[in-house]
C-alpha cells in the first residue's frame, strides 16, 4: 500500500528512509510534476502519483511504502512554447537528474521527440504526443549510502602524480587473465592482472574516460556503431549500466577500493558541459522536458535555439543557481561514495561562461575552491571550448591543472624535425611557466602528455601522416587534421626493419620528453604497449579492436619496461618533480650554478644566437632540486639524425653518470658506462635523450618561489 504526502524539498532526487521514498525535483517553469512508478518487465507504469508539494521551484513529495529498486520516471507538465524556450511535454518519460542508479537502454524512435518530426519549416515547434516510456531506460530507487572507509581517496601529491587515461573496456576487453564474463567491466579493473600493470608501470592515478551515464547517437546506432567514449551524459550520479557485468551497481566501488588498495587513485572524466539532447531538434530525455530554460543557455534573439559552445548541439548553463547545485551535488557524490580523488573536465571552458565570456571568477570555479570535500580534489581542465574565446590554456585559477596541448604539439614537433620548436620544448620541459605563473600557480598547473584519446595513439604518431577514420562512417571528414605526425616513408604498417627501428626509438623519445618535464605526466592506455588503431585518430565510435587494447600481442616488447624504467627514474630524481618554476637564480652563493642551465653542444651555454637558431635541433638542460639539497641532473637532446659530441659547459662540474638513454629499448644504461667530467665531449647519437646525474650542492631557491600548486 502506497500513502502519498508532501514530503520535503531537499535532497534533491529520491531517497529511501527505511519506510518511504521522498522524491524531488526541480523544474522553475513547470505546473505540475507526476512521479511514475514501472515494475519490472512492463511496457508502461504501473501508478502515476502527481508530487503534491512545491517548495522554491522544487517538486516534491513523499510516498510510503515505496523500496529500493522500484523502477520510476517523471512526467512533467508545463508549456509548450517553443518561441519562450519552453519544451514540457508530459507525453515524455523523463529521466530524474539526480537518480543513482539507470536500468536498461535507449531504444532509439520517433516518439523520444517531443515535437514532430519532419523536414517542413518550424515542424519542432508542433508538440508530439506519443509517449516515450517504452523506448526510455528508468531511474532506480537505491538504498542510503553506507560510508566505506576503503573508499576514501587515496589523495597521492600532485607532484608525484602519474596519469593513465584508460577506457573501462577497451583496457580490460580482451586480457586472457580476466574471466571473460568480467571483461569490458567496472570489476575487471579490480582484477590483479590490470593492477599489477599499473603498479609496475609506477602509474598513481587511473582517469577513466566518462562512466557517468550516457546515450549512443541516433545517427550512430544506425550506423552499427556506438558512443564508445561516452561524452553524451543523461545521468550525473549513475555509473553507467553498460559496464555493469554480472557484479552489479556495487562492482566499480569494489574495483576503486583494490585500485586504492594498490596505491592508485581514480579520477573520473566528466561532462559538465552540454548533454546527449543535442540542439533544439534533440530528443527529450530529462533536461529538456523538466525545465529546457533553466537547464540550457539559450539564445536570447531566438530561445528556441540553444547556445552551442561545445560542438554538441546545447551547453549547460552552469551560471543558473540550480544547475550549478546539481554539478557540485554530482562531483561531491563521486567523491563521498565511490572515493573518487580527481575530475577531468570536458570542454570545461564553458563552466566558466557567466553568463557568456569566459573568466576565471566565475561562480563554479570559486564554489569549488570553497567546497569542504571538492576543494581537496584533484581538478583538471581541458581548457578549451569551441564557444567565443573559448580557448583558455593558462587562463584557469589557482587550485587547478590544465591539459597542456601546446606542449604535445610542441614535443611532436620538434622529434619529427620542424623548424623553430626550441624556445616551445624547452617552454614545455620547464613547466610552460610562461602560460601558468600568470595566475600565480605551479609547473604542476601543467598535464603534459604526448597522445590522449582524443587523436592518434603515440603508435600512429610515428606511422601515419593522415588521418583514416573511415570506419566512422564520415567518409573521413571527422576528426581534425592537425596530427603533427610522421610516417619515417610508409604509410601504416610495414616490416621494413629500419623504419620499425626508427619508429620505435621516436616512440621512447617523446615517452621521455613527458616524463623528464616539470608538471603532471600523463600517459595513454596502451601507449606502452605500442597501441596501433590504424591511423584512425577520431575512433570515439569504435567499441571494437581499433580501440581495445590487444594484450595477445606487443609490437614493441621492451616498451612496457622502458615506461616502468623511466617512471623510476622520475620518481628516483627529486629535480624532476619540482613545486615551484626555474628563474635562472645562484642555487648556492659559493658556486656558479644556477637553478637551471641551458646547453650548447660545443661546451658553453646557449645565447641569443642558439635561442635564435630555428633549426637547432641539439641542447643540453641541466636542473637542480627544489630548493633542497640532492643530485643535478643533466639531459641532453638530440632530435637530428645525426650524431654529435656534445661538450660539458664548464660551469656545470662535474662528474656525470649516465642513468638513462632512449637509444637502448629499456633505457638501461650499461653498468660499465664511463662518467664525464667538465668540459668532456659526450657522445650522443641522433634521435637520442641521454640522462646523467652528478652530487648536487646546497640550494636556495626561494627566490623562484611561485605560490600555489
């Protein structure tokens, strides 16, 4: 038996008090909200109950008797007036914004609409009154968190942090480890096989590509394919039911606590900022039918169109009270119940439009940086959008880190032989202080990486110099065309053994470049295991073996132990995890040497004429610890095809050991390697980044000292 009273405003969503369910929603325009109940396996509801309370804009009522795992939606009533930016069509099944749990899929069909569908002008302004539950997954009624300390966060120091941007299935599909009834799961991250890789490769925290809920394109799923990324969210706080497997809602939380077990944090990558209803020809699937003017920003000289910063066809407006309230519920959630320790966000550029121009006082940054629980969570930036200067490299505020696009581009560059990188790779190497100690933050404001998901592998970087994404179904026209990418004379595969050779030490290379940089490394699933996918650098709708990592085969054996050699390296070397930028200042008033020096291969340190040279394509850099004492450190770079000795500028002592050489394909170096003393000429072949460590001296570098980080 059911009772119905008002129930109370807050929280928002549903939430079970061992006798009854209280259910909230909020909707500014509305005129009424009906709660429908669905049992298993029914077409339609079982028992609709209109919410009897209205408190501040939120719906809300209270039904006794109601359990955790009663199946429901909303109906939400309102005007249809598309000219105002109204959408309500209570012939619509929508999903709640705050729903914990999402059962079953989109089915794709006419009626998910809520107007008519046709190519006659201004056909979306006329209502469609077919009813969507049929086709529509629905919300699930969960039962109260329980606090878990194994969930905690890990909370690893930026500075040591290492990322690995993975996708749940694509990494876990395919081990022969793994049963196969867990593959492509949230449990199969849990599996010993996928954490001893991570742990051996000296990774700390897993980014997951979304796993909130989400939708497959229309357009897509007639085409057979599949949103295989994710980036198309209906739900904020329900992990998605496509990973599920056979261990259910409590499978990811049980793999974030072995991965936390093992040192390694999760951080999730979310989209803020538009969802899967696309522009105003979308369907209706939660946002649009609760409240479409209070949830989308809409343009003012025609509301029935949305404002499209993102590429996807709408942008959250992030600026209205209620919608930054379900964005911070959102990310406190994953934090308190599944002990997520960092956020990536997509196209976060358009959560700092207030209401339109970016800024970086924008409410949503400093709501975050005064949150109690978010404000000791790691966040990241992909500061861009593609909105009016929506690119925002640097541009964020202190608390944050940014995806470092410039230095991919730059280290891509200068490896493959263009002209005029030097003054950008050196930028890079340095902590890309130039772009971050603006905004008065540290080289850890830095995420440097060479490849993401988002373009080629590190693989097809060094073997494809155009882009093949036909498989998408674009007939090549996704996917941008800016690779800066080399083939070295094939295109694709070959078995040519000295291109492969080639190949292959570019790949250690660039590896090196990231890992030896001051900022946060970040590294690609599978990169390490020289993933290929074919040269298609768009492969979002690939859930197939283009995007899976293949774990029968390793085109390059030695590269998972070069990554794990040069991660030890990293951590063994405090002068490459520094907190705070390079000046050029004394480390220490009785000796010559400076924080950091740069080289010249013919024994002195670059001036204006190296600086000046676009085709220098040798340097040395020689760096000391953050203001403690401990070993210098030396790298000199060499991306020409030639080799060259390299002469030790005086000022910097001596003597030098090598510890680390990209010419090798472990990047071990042989125990019998002879030191250099100041002033020694340094063979160094082409194509080559050779590490060497000396004693270091006292330091004090407080006089570089730039706060935050």
């Amino acid at each position: 038996m059911i009772a119905v009273d008002d129930g109370v405003p807050a929280p928002l969503g549903a939430h079970f008090d061992g006798r009854g369910v209280n259910f909230a929603l909020f909707s500014e325009h509305a005129t009424a909200v009906d709660i429908c109940l669905f049992e298993p396996g029914e077409r339609h509801e079982t028992r609709t109950v209109r919410l009897p309370g209205r408190t501040d804009d939120v719906w809300h009522g209270y039904l006794r008797g109601v359990l955790p795992g009663q199946l429901y939606g909303y109906r939400v009533h309102g005007p249809w007036e598309p000219s105002a930016g109204h959408r309500f069509n209570p012939s619509k099944l929508v999903l709640d914004p705050y729903a914990r749990e999402i059962r079953g899929r989109i089915r794709w069909h006419d009626a998910l609409y809520g107007h008519r569908r046709g190519g006659e002008s201004r056909r979306e302004d006329r209502i469609d009154r077919r009813d969507s539950a049929l086709y529509m997954p629905k919300c699930v009624v969960t039962a109260p968190e329980v606090p878990d300390l194994a969930l905690t966060p890990v909370r690893r120091p930026l500075a040591e942090t290492v990322v690995y941007e993975a996708h749940v299935k694509a990494l876990t599909r395919t081990h022969p480890a793994i049963p196969e009834a867990e593959r492509g799961t949230y449990a199969a991250l849990a599996h010993p096989a996928i954490i001893e890789h991570l742990v051996k490769l000296g990774i700390t925290a897993l980014e997951l590509l979304p796993i909130q809920g989400f939708a497959d394109d229309r357009f897509l799923v007639e085409r057979g394919l599949v949103n295989f990324w994710g980036y198309q969210p209906v739900s904020y706080f329900a992990p998605d039911p496509r990973y599920l497997g056979e261990g259910g809602p409590g499978s990811l939380k049980a793999a974030i606590r072995e991965l936390n077990a093992a040192g390694i944090e999760t951080w999730l990558d979310v989209v803020y900022n538009h969802t899967a209803e696309g522009d105003h020809t979308g369907p209706t699937l939660a946002f649009r039918g609760i409240d479409n003017a209070s949830y989308y920003k809409l343009d003012p000289a025609d509301p029935r169109r949305t404002i499209d910063c993102t590429g996807c066809g709408n942008t959250l407006d992030v600026s209205h009270p209620r919608v930054m309230q379900l964005v911070l519920d959102s990310l406190r959630h994953w934090v308190s119940a599944y002990g997520i320790a960092g956020f990536r966000f997509d196209l976060a550029s358009s959560l700092g439009r207030a209401p339109q121009a970016f800024t970086p006082e924008a409410a949503f940054f400093q709501a975050v940086a005064q949150d109690p629980v978010l404000a000791r969570v790691k966040m990241v930036a992909e500061p861009w959008d593609i909105g009016e200067g929506g690119y925002q490299l640097g541009g964020y505020p202190r608390g944050w880190s940014e995806w470092n696009d410039k230095f991919r581009d730059a280290m891509r560059g200068f490896w493959k032989g263009d002209s005029g990188t030097l003054a950008k790779v050196t930028q890079g190497l340095t902590g890309s202080r130039e772009v971050f100690a603006p905004s008065r933050r540290s080289p850890l404001a830095s995420v440097n990486f060479i490849a993401s998901h988002d373009g080629y592998t590190l693989a097809d970087t060094v073997a494809y110099e155009e882009k093949h994404n036909a498989a998408n179904g674009e007939d090549n026209r996704d996917g941008h065309n800016h690779n800066v990418s080399r083939n070295y004379g094939v295109e694709g595969d070959t078995d040519d053994p000295d291109i492969l050779a080639l190949r292959a030490r570019q790949k250690r290379n660039m590896l090196a470049t990231v890992m030896l940089a001051q900022g946060v490394p970040m590294l690609l699933m599978g990169d390490e295991r020289s993933r290929s996918q074919g040269g298609n650098n768009n492969a979002y709708a690939q859930d197939n073996p283009t995007s899976w990592m293949d774990w029968s085969t390793d085109p390059d054996p030695h590269l998972t132990e070069f990554v794990a050699n040069l991660l030890a390296q990293r951590r063994a070397q405090a002068a490459l995890r520094r907190r705070r930028f390079f000046t050029g200042a004394l480390i220490d008033r009785g000796e010559p040497l400076r924080d950091v020096h740069w080289l010249a291969p013919e024994g002195t340190e670059m001036g204006d004429r190296h600086w000046s040279d676009d085709g220098l394509q040798v340097f040395g850099m020689q760096i000391g610890n953050d203001g403690e004492p401990g070993d210098r450190l030396l790298m000199l770079f060499n991306a020409g095809a030639g080799a060259c000795d390299f002469h030790l500028a005086q000022v910097v002592g001596g003597p030098w050991s090598p510890v680390f050489d990209t010419g090798t394909p472990t990047g071990a170096v042989p125990p019998d390697a002879p030191s250099y003393a100041a002033g020694a000429a340094v063979p160094l072949p082409g194509r080559t980044v050779l590490v060497l460590t000396a004693a270091g001296v006292g330091a004090d570098a407080r006089s570089g000292w730039v706060p935050g980080g």
